[in-house]
C-alpha cells in the first residue's frame, strides 16, 4: 500500500530516518554543507520544529494533558505548516529539500503510541514521496548509550512514559525506541528505504550518502553560486 504519493518537482526530497541516537542528524548536517559547497540550492527542514505549534505542543508535554491522538494531531500540524510555507514551495523552486525526519516518524511513533496506522497514514496523505530516503539503522543499545551520555534526565514523553512500559524511565525509553525500531524495519522494503548501518563511522557513512545522492545532482554544479535558505 502506498503512504506517500509520488510528484514530479524541479527539486529534490532528501529524508533522513531512525531512532534517536542512530547518527542521522549528523549525516544531514554533513549533506547540508557537502551540498552547499557544491552550488546546489539546499534548505533543511526539522522535525516538530513549526513556530505555529511548537508553544502549545510545549505546554501539553508539560502538563502532560497529550494523549496519543492529540499528540498525533499536534505532530501533523506541525509538519503541514512547514510542508506549505518551505518544503513544497522550495521543491517547486528547483531546491534540494532535507529533511531531518518526515512523514515516516510519524507512521512508527504514533503506531507505537497505539494510533490506528490507517488513520496515521490518511492523515499524511498529501505528502510527496521522497526522491531518496535514508533509514540509520542501530542497535536499540548502542542508540540509547549514545543519547544517555551526559544527559541527566529524560523527558516524559520521549522515554515514552505515556505508554506505561516501565516505571523506570530509562527501561522504558529503552522499550520504546526497541518497538520504533520494529516499526521501521517493517515500513523499510515497501517504502523503499535505503538502509545505512549506523555503526559504521562518519566518514563511511558519509561517504555511502554522498554516492546515493550524486546521480540527483545536476549536471554541472558550481561552489560559486551557493544558496541557503534557513527555516
């Protein structure tokens, strides 16, 4: 079954994918620049990053008030607004869109959450298929001891508290990004996703993005002309 639908743009859609911890954010950091030197027009998107939502959203994980429906609904917004005002515009534009997680993060962790993956899915229905979408894989271990180093404490809604796994917070984050995990693995061969392992250095990775992403690139590019445009 098809989750997103394919449209012709000037542009291209990059999606990074994984848990928290798999690398991902670093690698499009590196794309980012790797791209800009190369005169292609880029802009980066992030994920739950909307100033329209991101107060109240705010607010809600505080209080505590989200259940996984408004927390679903809330995530949707977000990426809707950001979707009309950057990402479809700028494909139109003839621009390399990244985007730091996509329509895909919601599909796992709401479904994880317990939203029906029907509803979840129906909600994203207008959004575009991504020209390549990169999915970090790693270990639920080796994830976790990454995002635990040097942080104190874990947040309510992202050790997934909200579920009940675990009265212990760091168990129950543990859980939590092991069943994402799970739920990206299931969505990587029909969604087409290419599979980085997240355990291999930076460079390596890098360097498996970049191969992946040059035959997208245009024919001639120039470190002349480069163009950032920031959310």
């Amino acid at each position: 079954m098809k989750t997103v639908k394919p449209l012709k743009m000037e542009g291209k859609l990059i999606v990074v994918e994984g848990i928290d911890g798999s690398g991902k954010s670093t690698q499009i950091h590196l794309l980012e620049k790797w791209l800009g030197y190369k005169g292609i027009n880029v802009f980066k998107s992030e994920w739950n990053s909307s100033e329209m939502v991101k107060e109240i959203t705010s607010k809600g994980k505080k209080k505590g008030l989200l259940t996984p429906t408004t927390f679903s609904l809330l995530h949707a917004t977000d990426f809707a607004d950001r979707y009309e005002r950057n990402i479809l515009p700028l494909l139109r534009a003839g621009y390399f869109v990244l985007a730091d997680r996509y329509v895909y993060t919601a599909f796992v962790r709401d479904i994880v959450r317990g939203c029906n993956p029907d509803w979840v899915r129906k909600v994203y229905d207008f959004a575009i298929k991504p020209d390549l979408a990169f999915y970090f894989k790693v270990p639920v271990d080796i994830a976790v001891d990454r995002i635990l180093v040097g942080r104190p404490k874990l947040k309510y809604y992202e050790a997934g508290m909200d579920l009940n796994l675990s009265n212990d917070p760091y168990e129950s984050y543990r859980i939590f990004q092991g069943r994402i995990i799970d739920q990206y693995d299931s969505m990587a061969e029909p969604e087409g996703f290419t599979i980085i392992d997240g355990t291999l250095n930076i460079e390596e990775q890098q360097k498996t993005v970049r191969k992946m992403i040059m035959p997208l690139l245009p024919h001639q590019t120039s470190s002349k002309k480069i163009r950032k445009v920031k959310a």
